[in-house]
C-alpha cells in the first residue's frame, strides 16, 4: 500500500525487484530517459529521487525540488549530486555502498589478471589470423607487489584476493583504521610508498577536490618502470594525458580502465593505445549486484520517507 502523498522518481534505470519495493510504499514513476530541462520542470511534484550516475542532481535541481525529502543515489560515488545543496536544503543523500562491492572488486582483479598475462592483447591478434605465443610473454601475480589507493570496502575486499594469489598488498588511506589493517594483511604506507613500491597499482578512491589528478606526471616519475595500472574507481583520479605519456614512453607498461574523465570518452588515443585495456563502467554490472543494489537503495528510500533507521547516510 501506498503512502499518502509520497511519490518517488526513479530518473536512471534500477533492477525491478527494487521497483517493486518502492511500490510498497510509495507511488513510482519511473523515467529513466528524463533529462535535465524536463527533471526541473516535474521535481517538485516529488518527495524522493533515484538516480544513478548519468543524471546530475544540481543546485537547480533542488530549488525546483521543494518536497524533496530524499536523493537515492543507487550506487555509491556521489560527485553527480550537489551535497553542498543538500544539506543546506535538509535533503537528504542516501546510497547502497555494499551492495557493489564483490562486482566491482571481481572486476578489477580481472582486469589485473588481463594486464598480467595479455589477454585482450592475445584474443585480438589470434582474431586477426595470428598466433602471437613467443612475442606474449606475461607475469605471475604472485609475489608482486599490489598498490592499492584508497582501502575502502571495494580496496579491501581486492587486497583479499590479492593475498590469495599470492601478492603482498600495500596501500595509502588516510581515513582507515587499524583493525581493517590487521585483518586483511596490508601494509599502510605514504603515498609515494604506493608509487614507488608498487608492481601494480589500483584505484579505488571516490572522486573529490582531494582526489582529481592525484595521479599525475608527477606522480609516473615516482613509479618503477613498467608499473600496471588498474581503475575501475572514478574516472578524474588519474590524469588521462599523463597517463597517455606515461604509456607512450613506456613508464608504464599496461593500464585497464572502467572508468574515464568524460563517460564515454573522447580520448581516443588512450583508449587505442594496444597497451590499454577499457571497459564501458561496467564495475556494477553483474545482476546480482543489480539487484542487491536496486532493493538497498529502495528500503533506505523508504526508510527516510518513513521516518525508519537509515543504514548509508552521505547528508
């Protein structure tokens, strides 16, 4: 049953079983192809939003939106949502932070396994007529050194793998705490440790003032030569020409990438470098994380439009 007088605007496509959940409780419209011009013109008739990383919740957004209770970000990074304006509004910010993170995680130990022994590189030329055996020649993980920027759930949950295979797992976080460092054999270490120690290095900061361009020329010229990079994180946290130049003057010998400054990207000599290995930001995409994400993101909705505990509050 519906409660009275609280709709929901489902604004980027969630798995149905989330859907589902909300039309428990609220009434739900789903629009998953508004854009902006029209979301200013309807949000005020709205008391919770659901959005995924494709619409920008902005400042004007939340000025038209002068019911809105409830942002739902189904996912985890909140740089498409003005949190400035949240708070000062009493809007409240909520997403789904566990509900990703084996898919994200199983990703990017994929994509360092594909960096590792060639894959990609290995199933092009094989469909181009060729057989590339002697002039692929790849590296165990194990025994290497696995850099990891930012240890949070994702962070962790891939130095776990990593100590599976066999890697030792040095990371820089500011914000952990020691009990995590215990339980997952971590070496917490500066970060130009990470850069300079680092066989392999990955990412998996959020996207912030803090974070944008954290890694930069600067930051190549710390790296052992021929480092592998992985991110699958927020695209903006390395810097792409960089990166580019670092590839080209073989500093750095591979990099696969989820994620990139501008979704799609327009960097088309990064994307063609035949050192680089890119995915379309399909970290979440498994249906078990779908669902699991789209009903977490519906009961914490509900939760805030029934004044019940909310489990992940950003604002």
């Amino acid at each position: 049953m519906a409660e009275d007088n609280k709709k929901v605007l489902v604004a980027d496509e969630i798995a149905y079983e989330g859907i589902k959940r909300l039309e428990e409780h609220c009434h739900v419209d789903v629009q998953t192809s508004i854009v902006a011009s029209e979301l200013l013109k309807i949000i005020n008739d709205y008391s919770g939003l659901i959005v995924r990383s494709r619409t920008v919740v902005t400042e004007d957004v939340l000025k038209a939106g002068t019911d809105l209770e409830v942002i739902g970000r189904c996912g985890v990074g909140v740089d498409n949502i003005d949190l400035v304006s949240c708070k000062k509004r009493g809007v409240k910010v909520v997403n789904c932070p566990t509900s990703l993170t084996i898919a994200v995680a199983e990703l990017t130990f994929g994509l360092l396994l594909g960096l590792a022994r060639k894959v990609t590189f290995c199933d092009r030329e094989m469909k181009s007529g060729n057989w590339p055996k002697k002039q692929y020649v790849g590296n165990e993980l194990n025994g290497k050194i696995l850099g990891l920027i930012a240890l949070g759930r994702i962070g962790a949950e891939v130095a776990r793998i990593a100590n599976a295979f066999g890697m030792s797992v040095i990371a820089y976080d500011p914000y952990v705490d020691n009990h995590k460092i215990n339980n997952n054999n971590i070496m917490m270490v500066d970060l130009d440790v990470v850069f300079s120690d680092s066989d392999y290095l990955s990412v998996h900061a959020p996207l912030n003032e803090e974070t944008k361009h954290l890694i930069s020329h600067e930051s190549f010229d710390k790296m052992k030569d021929g480092v592998k990079i992985v991110c699958a994180a927020r695209g903006g946290i390395i810097n792409e020409d960089a990166l580019l130049n670092a590839l080209e003057l073989g500093k750095v010998s591979g990099a696969a990438l989820d994620v990139f400054e501008i979704e799609p990207p327009v960097n088309d000599k990064l994307i063609n470098n035949a050192n680089v290995i890119a995915t379309p930001h399909i970290g979440a995409q498994t249906k078990d994380a779908q669902i699991r994400a789209g009903v977490d993101i519906a009961e914490e909705v509900v939760a805030v439009l029934t004044d019940k505990k909310i489990r992940w509050r950003v604002v």
